[in-house]
C-alpha cells in the first residue's frame, strides 16, 4: 500500500489502505478540523520533532470496553485510601506539558511536540480534548488526557509523579465514562500497561464499527 500525501484539502484516505505497521499518511496540518475528522476515522497523529506529521490507524487496534475495565486488588485498596482527589479538565495543560516532559526522558524521545501540544490546546479549548487529574493536596500527582466524540474516548498519554496516581485516575474516569453510557476507549497501540486493565486488541475492521457506533450516539456528559 502507498503512504499518502495530505494537501490543504480536509480529507483523509479510507483507513484501510495504511500500511501493514498502520502508517496511513503523512503532511496536512493539526487543526481542530483536521483532528476531529481523522479521529473519527480512526486515524491519529504520532510523529517526533524533525519529522513531517504521521497519521495512523493501527490493525489491530488496542480498544478497551469500559464495561470490560480490570482493576488489581493492590490498586483497589490505594484507591480506598483516598489519597488522590480526582477532577477533569482543571489543569489540560500542566497535564499534556507532564506527559511531554516524561515522554522526553525516554530513549525514543517525546512525540509530544510543541506542535502537538499546542494543537491539543486548542482541541481542548474547542471542548474536544480532556484531561484528568489526580491531586495530592495542591500537588499534580499524576493523570492523563484524550479525545471524546460521540460515546468514544481517544486515549492519547499519561503521567504520574507518585505511586499509581494515574492509574487511579483511570480507574475513576473509566468509570465515569462507564455511568455516562461511553461504548469505547481507543488505546491505539498495544501495551502490557494497558491490556492489565482489560483492553485488548481488535481488527481494525471491528474497531471501525465500534467507532461509528459510538460516534451516532449523543454522550451524555
């Protein structure tokens, strides 16, 4: 399969024409249109600096049912002490600033490009993007931030500073998204970290009906 070249035009190729490593596309731009059209085709922007930007649609698709979510014994019993306070959409950019500068601490470097972060700003400021917090006292401990459309939440990263403190933000968000009737939590791609939380992969032709599932209901939050 080719990888194709984006122009101005506000447009994306059918997903599944990426190719076997789920590169679909490269160039185009990260405007709030263009973010929200490629989400909800199930294609996503990945890329480092020095790099044009990359869109992707993975096959298979990691997804995790809300209603699906695992949850250890150990992490059940930090949750029970409280020791984290959990809010959303209180500190969207300390949190994508967080996950960016952890991200930079790894060998393969960051993909959260000042360019990436500043068009998630945006994405959130347009009530796109979200973020979740997990506070110890005045402290930002951890959490993580993504994308909803419809009942689909696009998990993008995640941070913590202190003991499972972001995994407990997920846990609460997840079952926040579990009361307001969401359908789905795209992944992306596939890690350990995750699939003990109970996701697991799909093709990507059922992630593509999941996703247009989810998108044809209204969320509820």
């Amino acid at each position: 399969m080719p990888v194709f070249r984006l122009t101005e035009d506000l447009a994306f190729p059918p997903s599944e024409l990426a190719e076997d490593d789920g590169l679909l596309a490269v160039g185009g731009d990260l405007s709030v249109d263009r973010l929200i059209l490629g989400y909800s085709m199930g294609i996503f922007p990945w890329y480092s600096d020095g790099y044009p930007i990359l869109w992707w649609s993975p096959d298979p698709r990691l997804i995790l049912i809300p209603q699906e979510l695992k949850v250890s014994r150990s992490l059940r019993q930090t949750i029970k002490k409280d020791i984290y306070t959990i809010t959303m959409d209180k500190a969207f950019e300390q949190v994508i600033s967080n996950c960016a500068d952890i991200r930079r601490g790894e060998d393969d470097g960051t993909w959260i490009t000042s360019e990436m972060k500043d068009a998630y700003i945006q994405l959130h400021n347009a009530g796109y993007a979200h973020s979740v917090e997990a506070w110890n006292a005045d402290e930002l401990a951890g959490g993580l931030y993504g994308v909803i459309l419809g009942r689909a939440f696009f998990g993008e990263s995640m941070f913590a500073k202190k003991n499972d403190a972001s995994k407990v933000a997920f846990v609460k968000f997840a079952e926040f998204l579990i009361k307001r009737g969401f359908e789905l939590i795209d992944c992306q791609v596939t890690t350990r970290h995750l699939m003990n939380f109970g996701a697991r992969e799909v093709p990507r032709a059922e992630f593509l009906e999941m996703l247009t599932k989810a998108l044809n209901i209204i969320p509820a939050c």
